[in-house]
C-alpha cells in the first residue's frame, strides 16, 4: 500500500488546512469539482460489471433500509441535535434542510474506498435522489412548518451526469476490455484517492469564509449529526440482519448527504446564516468519510476481517 492509500485521513486533513488558508488559490477551480466526480465515479465503473448490479437488484432490501434511514433517521437527529445545543431559529433550519436531503455522490467514493459494495451505494443515491424530489420538501414542511422548493431537474440532471453516465461508461468499458482494465486496476484506488484530495480541497476553500465565522456549537451539532448518521446506519443495518460489508455501505450512504443541495435551498428559501450546517457538512462527512474508508478498506483488506465478514 502506498503513501496516499494508507495515509489517506491525514492527507485530507492537511489538505484542507492548506485550502483554508489559501482559498483564494483553489476557490479558482470550483468549475473543476463535476468534472473530478464525474471521473471518480468512471473509475469506480472501471471495477464494475452489470452482474454486481443485477445482483443488487434480485435484492433490494439493503437499498430500501439504507433509503429509510436516510429520510427517517437523519432529519429527525438533526432536529433532536439543534434543539438540544439551544442552536438560533435559522441554524435550526439549516440542520433540518441537510437531514431532509437525500445521499450524496460522494459515499459512493467513500464506499468504493472502504471496499464496500460499490453496486449498492451507488443504486441508493439513484434511488434516494429520486424519493428526496417528494421526501425533502414534505419533511422540511413537516419538521419545520416550512415549504421549500426543490429542483427536480436540477436535481436528475446532477445524478446522471455525475453518476450514471461515468459509471456506465466504466461499466461498458470493463465489459469489453476486461484484460486491458485488469493492467491499470491496481492503481485506480491511488487515483481516486487524489482526485478526492483534490475536491476536498476545493470544498474547503469555497466554504473558508463560512468556516472562520462559525461557532463551536454549530460545528458540534453538524459533527454529532453526520457521526449519528455514520454509526446509526451502521449499527441498524447490522440489527436489521445486514451483512457487515451491505452495513458499512449503507453506514457512508446514510451518514454523508447532500448537502450541497441543503445550502442551495437555505440560501433560496431562507438566509445566508441557515445555509452554514450545510456548508461545514460539506467540509466534515468529507473528512470523516475518509478516514472511515481508510479503516475499513484497511481491515477488509485482512484475512481475518474477510473471514468474520463470511460468518
């Protein structure tokens, strides 16, 4: 295992120490952060075939318990979270807005890190992107009394050009260049990890400002709130009869949102100020999300964890 591979946690984390203090530097490339999901999730594909897919489907149990959880478990915690630590109005509506949106890309590169079961994570953000266009604005009216509107085609639009079409695309080339994919798999992993970097990086730097006028009440709530999510989804996913393997996927689905989308409609429907949990989640379940995959791929990678995986 390589420098990057194994010290994956640190390097985002001094990564974005660095886009924090020279944001006005990697802010520059906020147009780049599509066009790098969008080649992670091509390499993902790269290691895919239509049988992992086929194979989710025969059982979709695991894609509706992740999906549940997701709408369930993660508004109300956020709401439980808020009204606990006594957050403003405004930051309360922040916290809700990103519990009410569906998964983000971004589990699905965490998934593939942590050698979960990429197939799945990625049919849960197709799955929970399409229930969010009905789910988000109902749970925001329910929790909060509020109405938002959400963009339904922005919202497809985002999934197949960031998901989908890539993963196809690497589907379709695994399938008929199997052996010449074969060469180069070995370093897939260390290449998404770098373009990882690079998008935490970014994240980081358009949302420096946002950082330095934070409390440490907020950045405890949105803490405690993606660490909820992480460890709710993986600990009820192992009650619920789950594979070890199916419950850290769903763990890294449930617990990274969306959040981008719960800034987008903070600052449409609401203030600058209710925009902020979404904004340092963004930072965060990146972070946290990494040194997740980094444990997991680590110890699935022995012996001894695949056996107690089989049992």
């Amino acid at each position: 295992m390589n420098i990057v591979n194994r010290y994956f946690p640190l390097w985002a984390i001094l990564f974005s120490i660095g886009a924090f203090f020279f944001s006005e530097i990697f802010s520059a490339a906020s147009n780049a952060i599509v066009p790098l999901l969008g080649g992670v999730m091509f390499l993902m594909g790269l290691t895919l075939t239509k049988e992992d897919f086929k194979r989710v489907s025969k059982n979709p149990s695991p894609v509706l318990v992740g999906v549940t959880l997701q709408f369930i478990l993660m508004p109300f915690v956020a709401l439980l979270i808020a009204n606990t630590l006594q957050l403003s109005n405004q930051l309360v509506i922040g916290m809700v807005l990103v519990g009410s949106c569906a998964g983000g890309t971004a589990s699905n590169v965490m998934a593939y890190l942590a050698r979960g079961d990429v197939a799945l994570s990625i049919s849960m953000t197709i799955t929970s992107t399409m229930v969010g266009v009905v789910a988000t604005p109902l749970l925001c009216n329910f929790y909060l009394s509020e109405t938002v509107n959400v963009d339904t085609w922005g919202m497809l639009t985002n999934i197949l050009q960031i998901v989908f079409f890539p993963v196809l695309s690497g589907v379709v080339l695994n399938h008929y260049l199997p052996k010449k994919i074969r060469k180069i798999e070995h370093v897939i992993p260390t290449l998404s990890m770098l373009i990882i970097l690079g998008i935490i990086t970014i994240v980081v730097a358009l949302n420096s400002d946002s950082l330095a006028s934070v409390g440490g009440l907020t950045l405890l709530a949105v803490i405690l709130h993606n660490s909820f999510g992480l460890f709710g989804g993986f600990f009820l996913s192992r009650l619920l009869g789950l594979s070890l393997r199916q419950s850290h996927t769903i763990a890294l689905e449930v617990g990274m949102q969306n959040s981008g989308l719960g800034v987008a409609l903070a600052m449409q429907s609401f203030s600058a100020t209710a925009a902020l949990p979404g904004a340092l989640f963004s930072i965060w379940h990146n972070i946290s999300g990494a040194f997740l995959a980094s444990l997991w791929g680590r110890k699935r990678a022995t012996l001894e964890y695949v056996t107690e995986e089989e049992e």
